[in-house]
C-alpha cells in the first residue's frame, strides 16, 4: 500500500501545460480527469464563516469527496487500484488538481451549519442518476 505522501508527490508532477507528460504518467486516467475539467464537473466547497473547503468532483455513478491535502478520494478507483498500489492516482484526484491549478471548478459557497450535513451526504452512496450525470 502506497504512502499518501507517495500518491501526492505523484500529484505534484501535474502540470497543466504538459498534457503529454501528464498522459505518459497518469495514462487513461488523465484523459479522464481532463474531460472530468472541461464538462465542469469539480467542485470547491467554501464554507462561511469558517473559511473551511470540501472539494468534490462529480463522477459518473455519484459524488466524490476528495480530500486533497492527504491525496484522498472516496471512489473505487482508489480504493482498488491507488490503495494497492496499481495507480499513482484516481481520475478524480487529478481532476481535482488539476482544475485547482487552472481556477477551473465551480466555487460553491454555503454556510458553516451545513457541513455536517452535507458532508454525511457526500459519504453516503447516491448514485447520479442518468439525466443528472449529463
């Protein structure tokens, strides 16, 4: 099992303006995260007056919560193949640094009392339905 340091030093290669290094590093799911970018699919989360900040990316089946300062995300993907070592990163954990690098999501502000909530949201299984997800 890969070290989140490992998994955020991968991160930190990132460079937006090198889409064929990051393909040559990330492969597949690169070209993932970057449709994930352009169909405006990231999320920043500011809660007030907290100044605290959820980021979430959209996935096909549900809502991820990536927690970006310790190279998280709370899909499959990473459970499977980051967490055993078979991928440096998810699709969505690059999505996420990557739309963070470009100012690239959509800021999304709320108030500090619903965080709880919506965080229990966010880590409960919903899945998007067929017309959401488009």
């Amino acid at each position: 099992m890969p070290d989140y340091k490992d998994v955020l030093a991968s991160l930190a290669r990132i460079n937006p303006e090198d889409p064929e290094g990051n393909c040559a590093l990330f492969g597949e799911r690169y070209t993932k995260a970057w449709e994930t970018v352009k169909e405006d699919r990231v999320k920043k989360y500011v809660f007030q007056p907290s100044g605290k900040v959820v980021w979430i990316v959209v996935g096909r089946e549900r809502e991820y919560l990536i927690y970006e300062k310790v190279a998280y995300c709370s899909c499959p993907d990473f459970f499977f193949a980051v967490m055993d070592g078979k991928a440096f990163a998810c699709s969505h954990l690059i999505a996420q640094r990557l739309a963070e690098s470009m100012g690239w999501y959509d800021l999304v502000e709320e108030r500090d009392e619903l965080l709880d909530t919506l965080t229990a949201e966010w880590r409960s299984y919903h899945p998007i339905s067929e017309e959401a997800s488009h």
